[in-house]
C-alpha cells in the first residue's frame, strides 16, 4: 500500500492532533486516541450507581454510560425503551431519535428529511423520504390507513392486516373497528390526539387560569365541534388564547376584547368566543361590535389615501359625521356609505389628474355609480360649506338619465384644449355610447386594428361586426362654437 494510501485511513484524535487507527472513545464527535483516553479519563466510582468506570478527570459529576442511558428519554420522558441516540442534552429513545437527526436530501425527489429509509421492495438502493418510500401505498378502504394494500372481495384496497383478521375491539371504548386501525378506533385516536396536542400547547402559558380554561375549551370542542376538527384546527385558536395569557391573564368583558382584537379579530376567534358566551365569561355587546365594524371600515378607506390635500379633506368630513353620529343624526350605515361615496369621488378626481373636485368629477362619479348620488349629497354639502366649493347635486330625476349624463361629460370633453390619447379613447367610448346608443363597454374593449382614420379625420369603428362612424373631435368642437357664437 502506497503511503499515500495509508494516509488516507489514518483520522486524527481531536485532543492531541495526531493520526491513529483507531479511537478509544468518541463523546458527541469528539475523538480521543488510546494515550488521550486513558490521561483523560480516570478509572472512579460512579455517583449514580456507585460502580468503578472511567471517566473524565475534569468533570467531578460525572456519571457512567450506563446511568446516562438509564435515564428516560429527554423528548417522550418514556422509560424502558431502546435507545435510539445519546445526545448532549441526554438520551433519546429510537422512535424519537429521528428528530436528532442531520436533514439530508431524498436521493429521489431531493426534498430534505430527517427520515430517509432504503426500502429493498422497491427494487433501489436509494435513500428515501417517507413520501417516496410510500409511493407504492394506497389508502384502506376498512381503516382508512396509507397501507401496503390489495383489491378486496368488493374490488376495493384493502390492508393485509384488515384483509386477515377483520374486526376488532377498541382499548379505549370497546367499540368494534377495523383490525387496520391499530389499538384505538377512529374517534378515540382523534380525541386522544386533541387531549395531547392541548396538553403540551397548555405549557406554553404562563397564567394557570388560561391554561385550565384552554383545556377546559378543548374538552368542549371535543364533544360539540368533534374530536377530528378540534384536532387539526388547534393551531388556529392557539393565538387567541396566548394573547389573552400574556395581556390580561384572563379574559376581560367584551368591550376589553374588542378594542384589542376588534371585531374582525374575534370573527376569527368565532369558536373560541361561542365558547366564553356559553361559559357565561363575556357577554357580546352588538352596539360596540355595530361600531368597531364602522370604524374599520372607515379607516380601511382612509388607509387609499396617502397624507396631502385629499387625506385631509377626508379626515375632516369623518370628524363631522362622527359629530352627527353622537347627536344620533345618522347611523353606522351612513356613516359608511357617505365615506365610501366620498373616498370615491377623490379617486375618479385623482384619475382625471384634477387637483381639486370639480363638477366634472361629481357627474363622472354619478355617471360610474349612479347610486351613489344620496350617500355623495352629505359629502358636496361639507365640501361647498366648510371648503367653500361651489359643487352642484344633479337632479335625482335626471341623475339616472346615462344619456343626459354622458351628453354632459361629452361637452366637458369637447372643451378641453389638450387632445391627449386619453381625451380620444374616451371620446370613441362616448361617442359610440352618444351617437350609437352602444353600451360603454363597447369601447373600451375595441382593438387598435378594429379602428379606421378617415381622411377628414373621423373614425370608422368594427365591434361586434358592425362598422360605426364618429366625426373628428375638432369638427365637432369648431361646430359648438360656431353654434355658441350665433
């Protein structure tokens, strides 16, 4: 063997850096040779169970192999089970030793896992996750457990186990069950998970009273939403009851509540909360949850406005109808209504490229939604009386006439001095709405190959198989002055 060869066997001892063979002892990846080990580690009693072993000089509490191994294990605190691995913090058994483990990359799907496992059936000598050592499994029809299966005598897959021995009793409750399902039935397992799963959630708290009334929840959600749901939908309450731990270390009245969680909060908290009522521990205030919901919403529509003129304008026309709210002048529900019109109107002026409202705005927002006109009358009043605008309300009679409203709009159009490829497009969705009766949506969904330009400057427009013609916008401005002049 070349000495190069040679070399390459040879490992070196962590304490002294020399090469050797072979290591006497190896404590959590630290690798002593023959002469390290026996100057590092001492022949003693052991003060667990007082037997002579080696151990090291520099840990006068240590203890042996043997009393490390005997203690239960760190993860599952079960005893008497084989050992899977000795780590630092203690030992653990070798069900719960694949938690200790180093992730590494399926050599199949190349998805990282704790738990990759030859499996020899599957012709390959691949390590794999547990998704790709299962591929082959298919789900009991008896148990409804992910088995190595095959076609029962109702052509459907059925486990071995369920296939040989068929039904059996349930240790928990007796009732029968399929022989696949293991030791308990299909309830008992999920109860028994849920009671688990809220016992060790349970720790995380740090006041006593949450903690029993979270397990106290549990028990209820078992028996009136099912042992199943309660199980896998843990999580979602979890949160509810931790922010209450670390808050209040109880559950405060309604009002407490509301203004901490609001009232989308504890919408998502529903279960939780039908649980408090049907303990008696809150009682639900629909006033204040009426509020809180009108409040949000108004602040989710401040929330499109950055700071600058029109977050102003819209935070004080919210200060004047919370004054005729408190003199029970309006409702919620107007309340609402008249910041959504108003936030709307904004946002058709900040499309226009307008810095201010102005009534071209007011009849393209009516034109838009025309239902709006009664909610917007509260917000042109604010603006003319606190902002001294000089808006104008279009007739209810007449606001609904889209015809006389697009005819308005059309003439505010015509009279603009820039002719920008917005003035255009949206004087062919007017025009064909005026002119051809066309909804507006004709328009705005014509393609640029579906647009001919006359030589006089008119358009000739395809849609829908039919050809619709529009006068030049300057043709039709020079005629409206022409008829202004006369």
């Amino acid at each position: 063997m070349s000495l190069l060869g040679v070399a390459s066997i040879h490992t070196y001892c962590d304490e002294c850096g020399k090469t050797t063979h072979k290591f006497s002892r190896n404590i959590f990846g630290h690798k002593y040779c023959a002469s390290c080990y026996s100057r590092v580690f001492k022949k003693r009693l052991c003060k667990g169970c007082n037997n002579f072993a080696r151990l090291p000089v520099k840990v006068p509490d240590a203890v042996c192999l043997n009393c490390q191994k005997s203690v239960p294990c760190i993860r599952c605190h079960k005893s008497n089970l084989p050992l899977g691995k000795l780590t630092i913090y203690g030992p653990v058994c070798s069900s719960c030793s694949v938690y200790f483990r180093e992730e590494l990359a399926c050599e199949s799907c190349g998805v990282s896992s704790k738990k990759l496992t030859r499996v020899s059936r599957l012709g390959s000598d691949l390590r794999l996750c547990s998704k790709c050592a299962s591929i082959d499994h298919e789900t009991c029809s008896k148990c409804r457990r992910s088995r190595l299966c095959q076609l029962g005598h109702e052509g459907k897959p059925v486990c071995k186990k369920c296939r040989e021995v068929g039904e059996t009793s349930c240790s928990t409750c007796g009732n029968s069950m399929p022989a696949g399902r293991g030791s308990s039935c299909e309830d008992c397992y999920w109860k028994n998970l849920s009671q688990k799963r809220a016992k060790i959630s349970s720790e995380s708290f740090t006041s006593l009273k949450i903690r029993e009334l979270y397990l106290e929840f549990t028990d209820w959600s078992i028996r009136v939403i099912g042992p199943h749901k309660t199980a896998i939908s843990y999580k979602k309450h979890l949160p509810f009851f931790q922010e209450a731990d670390v808050r209040w270390g109880d559950f405060p009245d309604y009002s407490e509540l509301l203004k901490s969680f609001g009232a989308e909060g504890l919408r998502k908290a529903q279960t939780p909360m039908k649980w408090l009522q049907f303990k008696g521990i809150i009682c639900v205030d629909l006033a204040l949850k009426e509020d809180d919901s009108a409040l949000r919403r108004v602040e989710a529509l401040l929330s499109r406005f950055g700071p600058g003129q029109e977050r102003d304008i819209l935070d004080g026309f919210k200060s004047y109808l919370l004054g005729r709210k408190s003199q029970g002048k309006i409702t919620n529900r107007t309340l609402v209504f008249s910041m959504t019109a108003a936030s709307g109107l904004l946002n058709v002026t900040r499309q226009m490229s307008s810095v201010v409202v102005s009534q071209l705005s007011v009849i393209r927002y009516l034109s838009q939604t025309p239902g709006q006109r009664a909610s917007l009358a509260s917000f042109i009043g604010y603006l003319n009386k606190e902002h001294n605008f000089s808006l104008l309300l279009p007739k209810a009679s007449r606001s609904f006439d889209k015809r006389y409203l697009i005819e308005v709009e059309l003439i505010a159009l015509i009279q603009q001095s820039k002719r920008t490829v917005e003035v255009m497009n949206r004087w062919m969705v007017l025009g064909l709405a005026y002119f051809h009766g066309l909804p507006l949506t004709a328009g705005a969904s014509v393609n640029d190959q579906d647009i001919q330009h006359e030589t006089d400057g008119g358009l000739t427009i395809l849609w829908s198989g039919q050809r619709y013609f529009l006068p030049n916008l300057l043709t039709v401005d020079s005629c409206l002055n022409q008829t202004g002049s006369n």
